[in-house]
C-alpha cells in the first residue's frame, strides 16, 4: 500500500504525540522522584536515575529526531517564505532544550531538578506545537513539497543520526549531552561522540 500525503502528515503527527508524552512522563518521573529525595543528590535520593532517564532520551530520541528535522523538514520549511522566522525560532529551541538538559544533568538540588524537568517539558510540548501547527500543515499545503519523501527522509536521517553520533565540531555534535560527574550512584548518562 502506497503512502498519501495524508498518511505522512499523520505518521509525523503521532510521531511527535509519542515524542511529548515519553518527554513529559519522563519529567514527572523526575518531579515525583525529587519530591522524595532526601536533598542530596547521593545514595539516599534515586531522583539521579529518573534524571538519567530523561537525559538518555533526549541523546537517543529526541536529539536525533531534531538534527533529522534541521536536515530535512526544516530545509523544506525554509523555502516557504512564510516559515522561514519559524525555522529559525525552531532552531533556537533545539538548542535551548539541548542546553536546558544539558544544565538537568548537571544540577544537584532537588527542587531546582525538578523545576528545570517541567521546563524542559513544558518547552518540548510547545515546541512540537509549532512543529506541527505551523510548519508541518503549511508544509502539507505545499504542492511543490512531498511529505512521503520527508518522512523517508527523516527516518533514514534519525537512524543515522542515532548509529553514528557526530562528530564534536560538527554542528549537531555539540548537542549530545555529558553530564557533569558526581558523587552519585546514578549510571552514566554519558553519550560517545565519536
């Protein structure tokens, strides 16, 4: 069965639904931790893990997923006048989250943790609104742009992006996130870029 238009438009739409909701449970998870912790980021608190957790999904879905968009999506965007503002603030978003987890990962007070995970959060959830309000349905008007071939696109970009991290002086490169080391039994956080 062929893929329409229509069914790429979906496909992305419930691609980005299932994005928000992993990041948002993700963060409550990291809310609902802190809110027991015992104020250090040591042995006795497991928010680090829920902390973790949220970082691990950005460096294996989400930052993927956006150095796919920049590459494709966004290239297309860029060519309807209209979007070109919207691609550039989309852009800007990208490396607000990329900095916004880096800086989680790097936090200790429990409260502060837990403010910046519903930053973060509240953020990505506007950020796919715009995505998907502004750029993918105006994309979808556009009859000289395929939506089939931008997903296929995006799907071979992410798979690369995910089997072959940049390198550091490439331009997603600097957008894989590495905590700051601490004293705590959380796991490494830590995604190679080489």
């Amino acid at each position: 069965m062929t893929m329409t238009e229509t069914d790429a438009f979906e496909a992305m739409l419930a691609h980005h639904r299932n994005l928000e909701k992993q990041v948002g449970e993700r963060a409550a998870a990291v809310a609902g931790a802190t809110a027991s912790a015992s104020g250090t980021r040591g042995p006795g608190g497991s928010y680090p893990l829920a902390v973790a957790d949220l970082v691990a999904h950005f460096n294996e879905e989400v930052l993927p997923h956006a150095t796919a968009e920049e590459q494709s999506i966004y290239l297309a965007a860029i060519a309807v006048p209209a979007l070109e503002k919207t691609v550039a603030e989309l852009l800007l978003e990208h490396e607000q989250l990329t900095a916004s987890v880096q800086a989680l990962a790097a936090a200790e007070e429990p409260t502060e943790v837990a403010a910046m995970a519903s930053s973060i959060a509240a953020l990505f959830s506007a950020h796919v609104a715009k995505e998907n309000d502004l750029v993918l349905a105006r994309l979808q008007a556009e009859e000289t742009i395929s939506l089939t071939d931008l997903l296929a696109q995006m799907h071979e970009l992410t798979d690369t992006a995910r089997t072959h991290p940049p390198a550091d002086g490439d331009a997603a490169g600097a957008r894989n996130i590495a905590p700051v080391s601490s004293a705590s039994t959380a796991p490494d956080r830590t995604v190679a870029t080489t």
